[in-house]
C-alpha cells in the first residue's frame, strides 16, 4: 500500500463522516412530540398539573430545611408527628392541593391556546407576549402555592423534627444549613 493511497483512503473517511455527521445528528430530540394534543407537555406533565402534584417546584424550600408536607405525612410515624400536626399538615396540604389543580387546568388551558394558536397559524407578536406572559404568571402561582405549603409545613414542625426529616430524606449529612451530626 502507497503512502499516497493510505492518505487518499484516510481524507476520503475522514470526509465521508463529516458528511454524514450532520445528517446523524439533523433528528430533533422532540421528533414524535409532534403528535402530542398540546405538544408543550407531555401526558406525565399534563397528569401532574391535573393532580396538583409539586414535581420539584418547591426544590428552593425542600432543600433549605422547609419540609414537604406530602414527605412529611408519609414520614410521620418516624418524624413523631402528633395527631395535631398531622390535622395541620393535612388541612395544608389539601388547601395546597386545590388550589395547585385549579392553576394547573389553567396552565393547561393556556398551553392549548397557545398550541392551537401556532398550530392554526394564527399566533403573532402580540398573542405570544400575552399567552406567555399568562402562563408564565400561573406557573409562578403555582410554585408559590407549593412552596407556601412548606413554609406552612415548617411552622407546624419541632427544629428537632425539622432536623429529623432532614436526616430521613438525606440532606443533613455534609449541608451547608443543617447542623452538624451529633457523635
């Protein structure tokens, strides 16, 4: 094999892959979300707006000592919350769960206008700031009524219980904000 034969070989891969590399990688990570009613979210999102669930939203107060009051209610046994507490935390918790389901079929209703909008060719510049400006508007509410429920949750709550969830739900060790372990 010529030297010249070996370098012809070796331009003519090398220039075959960086033809097709960008063919390779053309594919959209959302190909077949096309297909989707509200193609902005998926049925898991959809359900979980339905449902009222947090699905990290309250992360800001979760990991900065402000208890779940769903994580608390499935620890209580371990975290020895009295049956008052536990009343509480169910009676915010559930106001928590209304209110997230209600801003959730919203944020639903919104994210079809606008899909419609685009589907139909009838969106411009002035109804996507309007119907992004709402959805945007619903989702802060709706982190806000998360993370209200924490602040709820965490006034209800012993420091030492506080302190307890943490070790159960595995922030305490090496975090900034809670306390060193006792040896």
């Amino acid at each position: 094999m010529t030297l010249r034969y070996r370098i012809a070989s070796v331009a003519a891969a090398f220039f075959a892959t960086m033809v097709a590399a960008p063919a390779a990688s053309a594919q959209s990570a959302f190909a077949g979300e096309q297909h989707r009613a509200i193609k902005s979210l998926s049925e898991k999102e959809i359900d979980d707006l339905r449902e009222g669930r947090g699905v990290g939203l309250a992360r800001a107060g979760e990991l900065n000592r402000y208890p779940g009051p769903m994580h608390v209610l499935d620890l209580a046994v371990q975290m020895n919350v009295t049956a008052e507490q536990r009343a509480e935390i169910e009676t915010s918790m559930a106001a928590m769960r209304m209110s997230a389901k209600k801003l959730g079929a919203e944020i639903i209703a919104l994210e079809g206008r606008l899909d419609g909008a685009f589907a139909g060719r009838m969106i411009d510049a002035s109804s996507l700031e309007e119907l992004t400006r709402m959805i945007g508007e619903k989702q802060g509410a709706l982190r806000a009524t998360h993370l209200a429920a924490h602040l709820e949750t965490t006034a209800i709550l012993t420091p030492a219980q506080i302190a307890h969830y943490d070790a159960l739900r595995g922030y305490a060790a090496g975090s900034a904000n809670s306390p060193a372990p006792s040896h």
